[in-house]
C-alpha cells in the first residue's frame, strides 16, 4: 500500500481545520481528530456529523480499475475529493467528464448529480469531504 505524501496530508488537514473551525453560538464545539486511513477496500466512513463535527462527513475511498461508486447526489450539500493515488473521472451530469490523476482536488457543488470512476490500471484512492453548503 502506497503512503500519502506529506504535501496531500497537509491539505487534508487544511481541509479539515477549515471545515471543522468553530462557528460562533453553536454550543459545544467539535474537537480536532485526526483518524488512520486504513481501510480495507471500498467506502470507509470516517466522519458521521454530530458530534464529531457540525455537519460535515467523510469517508475513505478505494476503487478497482473499471469500478465506479455510482450516480448520486449529496443534496444540498457540496463535496470536496481529495484524490491521493492513482487516476479517474468525476462524472458530473450534463457534462463532459473531468479526468484527474492524483494527486488532485475535485469539488461537487451542491444538488449535482456525479459519479466517480476509476480509469486507471491500479486502485483510484480518495478521501471525500461532504458539508452542507452556506445559503447565500
């Protein structure tokens, strides 16, 4: 198993610390947590929202060549994949497909239908970061 780089840890961990910056009234504050990425295959939830975090998730994950995880939505909710081996597509409806190869960033804005394929010859591995979108 490949190990992420010390420069695509730092911007997980930017991503993390921004996200997870408390919001001013809101009771109880989230605590910083940091959490291995050892996942046996497939989709490994890591974050779960409340109390963790004030709405964000996110999870690990780890597909084989040709796989996909499928059409979805996050609803009104936008989603920030942090690619850190190997390469893919982020499939977003209505047009053409985003190639990446990591490491990447790809962001989903919210109520956008995407799917996520592994284009590659070796394991797509990427962390996702869900959060509720601010309402302008």
């Amino acid at each position: 198993m490949k190990r992420i780089t010390p420069t695509v840890f730092r911007a997980i961990l930017v991503i993390l610390n921004v996200a997870l910056a408390p919001l001013p009234s809101q009771g109880p504050q989230p605590q910083p947590l940091l959490m291995p990425l050892d996942c046996a295959g497939g989709d490994c939830p890591l974050l779960r929202g409340m109390p963790q975090t004030t709405g964000m998730r996110g999870g690990f994950v780890r597909l084989k060549p040709g796989e996909t995880v499928g059409w979805h939505t996050t609803g009104k909710n936008e989603e920030s994949l942090v690619v850190i081996h190997g390469r893919g597509e982020a499939r977003i409806e209505g047009q053409p497909p985003l190639a990446f190869t990591a490491p990447a960033l790809a962001y989903i804005p919210p109520g956008t239908r995407h799917n996520v394929a592994n284009t590659g010859g070796e394991l797509l591995e990427y962390v996702y970061v869900v959060a509720p979108a601010k309402v302008q």
